[in-house]
C-alpha cells in the first residue's frame, strides 16, 4: 500500500490518495469508514457496478448508476444526481463516492461541488487514465453542446483510493488510453517539480513488457509515480494559473484531433500520443531538441504499440485548435520538449505552425 496525500494551500484541504491491491471487499471497508456515521451517495459507472458492485459493499438505496459513455456527461445527468442526493437528504456533512473512469469522476466531483455549495466527495476511479490523471487535482465538469468540458468547478476530493485490481478487467485499448497520460508524464517529469527522481522514462522503458502484462506491483509503482508528479503540480498551481499547463503536453493537437473525428474515432490517450508526436516534431523543426531525444520518445513511443493515427490536413487543425477552450487570442499555446524529460511553453502563430507543417 502507498500513501500519498495533496496540500492545496488556497482550500488548507489535506486529500489524502491510497494505491492499493487490496481485495474491494476492504476497499468498501476503508471508503465507509471515512465515511463514518455520515450518509452519502455511491455514483457507479454502469460497467464497474455490473462487475464489481457486489464486491463493494455500499447500501444499495445509496447507489446511483450512471450510463457508460461520454455522453452521459451532461448537466441532465448531473441534475439527476442532484436529485437523488436531495431524495436521500444528504446535508453538507455527507458524501458522494464516485466509482468509475474519468466521466464518472468528473460528473459526481461537479455535483458533489454544486450540491448545497459543496459536499465530500471521495474517488475510487477504476480506469489507468482515471487512476493517473482525472481522479487526483480537483478537476470536475461537464460537458455541453459548445464543447467538452466547460463548465466545472475545481474541487477537490477528501480522499482518492486507487485500486489495482479493477484495471484487470480493463479492456486493452482502454488500458492503452491511460498509458498514453502515463507516457505524458515521462516526457515532463523534470517541470513537475517533485523532490523524488523516478526517470520515468527510463523506468518505462525497462518495465514495458511488465506494463503491457499489467503485473500489479509495477502497476502500482507507474501509478505512485505518475500520482506524485501530478501532486507536485497541482500543489503549486491548483486552477492552472501557470506550471498546471505542462499537463497540456501533447494536448493541443490531441484536442483538435479528438474534435475533428467527433470523439469517436480515436481515444484521449491515443489522441494524446499523437499530440506528443506532434510536439516533439515541432521542437525538433524549430532546432528546439537534439535528433537523438527525438528518437528516445519514438522507441518509447513504439513500445508502447499506440493505435497509429494518420497525419491531418494542418489547417483544419489549427482550426481546430483555435476553438480549443485553452486557446488564446494571440497564438496557440503548446508544451514542447526541451530536454530529457523537460518542457517550456511556446505560443504560435499560424504562419509559424504552418511554416514547419504546411
Ligand atoms: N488533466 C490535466 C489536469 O488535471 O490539469
């Protein structure tokens, strides 16, 4: 087991975040107990409920299940969360526990942050992407018909407990979509600014074939790993003011990606390796990065056997990346590589981008 925790200096709020194998049943065990003599509320993706509702013991008058998919990621969705809270009375002491991937986490934080101006709320995300990325910083929405996510709140969990066993069940390409956030994090470890040396992407390197197998132990250790950076950052830049930018890395273009192909064609994650693909050949037309760390981040890169997406017509993209809800006025923001494991923020123009991918 691993103890990790979060400081958020603005809210004083302690969150601490628990990796562990053990079995759900003392999962349920550890969740109710913070929980204590409050009542709360369990919001369930469908999927994990159909597997592991019975192994996590929560009353079942308590449970909320929510439809796979993102586009359940609604305010209609989040209203009927609110209003089974409100059915079951809970007051402000009281919990909502989220129990899924990313649309699970996301759509429970902003109802457990809207629902009488603020709840607890407690994540137990069962997805790599859920268990290294959305579940830990406080970052909650939904969606609307003007684009995915943009309206949330940051707020923080009282407590994240990450268990490994529900990424056994985890279907491969879901699996592959977390591992691309992970291989994120290899690329921007020396930003994150965290006291620990992991040369994640040496560590990732090494372990691939373990990863690929999803041996426990060294899951276990990829996520404290990737956890302990994105703690690092979001202490020090909670509502992305700055440093919290360099979790972008490779976002850019994977957006624009995502929004040309409606959200269905590709993943996040593989959206994402893309998106680093991208950067670290700007940076390398730019004269910014040396062939041979471009090279490092292709083997990595091919290790990890991504989905390969094709290369899209530049300008749609920059279109794209334009009506991006992070674009600026004066430039698209992207994280380029600098270094082994290191990333500065570069704002282009057009005529730039197009000068190097036109
Ligand atoms: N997923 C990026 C962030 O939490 O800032």
């Amino acid at each position: 087991m691993q103890n990790l925790s979060v400081k958020i200096g603005s809210t004083e709020k302690n969150c601490p975040i628990v990796i562990d194998n053990c079995e759900l049943s003392a999962l349920s065990e550890d969740v109710l107990k913070v929980v204590g003599k409050n009542n709360c509320l369990a919001v369930f993706s469908e999927k994990v409920f159909k597997l592991y509702g019975n192994f996590l013991k929560f009353p079942k008058e308590r449970i909320f299940i929510l439809k796979d998919g993102e586009k359940e990621k609604t305010f209609k969705t989040c209203q009927k969360i609110l209003d089974k809270a409100l059915k079951l009375k809970l007051t402000r002491k009281d919990y909502i526990i989220a129990v899924g991937g990313g649309v699970c986490g996301d759509i429970a934080g902003f109802a457990a942050s809207i629902y009488m101006r603020g709840i607890h709320l407690i994540q137990i995300p069962t997805t790599l992407l859920a268990c290294v990325d959305s579940s830990v910083g406080g970052k909650t929405g939904v969606d609307t018909k003007f684009g995915k996510n943009l309206i949330g709140s940051f707020y923080q969990p009282d407590c994240v407990f990450i268990n490994t066993n529900f990424l056994k069940t985890l279907d491969e390409r879901q699996f592959k979509t977390g591992l691309g956030e992970v291989v994120k994090y290899a690329f921007i470890e020396k930003n994150c600014g965290c006291d620990e040396d992991f040369n994640l992407i040496n560590y990732l390197s090494l372990n691939s074939e373990k990863i690929l197998a999803r041996n426990s132990k060294i899951l276990e250790e990829l996520i404290r790993i990737c956890v302990s950076l994105k703690i690092s950052v979001v202490e020090k830049d909670e509502h992305e003011g700055g440093l919290r930018k360099i979790l972008n890395f490779g976002h850019t273009y994977a957006h624009a990606v995502e929004k040309l192909t409606n959200y269905k064609k590709y993943t996040h994650g593989e959206a994402v390796v893309k998106g680093i693909e991208f950067v670290f050949q700007f940076a390398y037309k730019r004269g910014e990065i040396l062939e041979s760390y471009k090279y490092v981040a292709e083997d990595l890169i091919k290790k990890y056997n991504f989905k390969k997406i094709p290369d899209f017509n530049i300008k749609k993209i920059i279109s794209a990346m334009k009506l991006d809800k992070k674009a600026e006025s004066d430039g698209i923001v992207f994280i380029l590589p600098t270094d082994c494991g290191s990333v500065r923020e570069l704002k282009a123009v057009d005529n730039e981008i197009l000068k190097y991918f036109g």
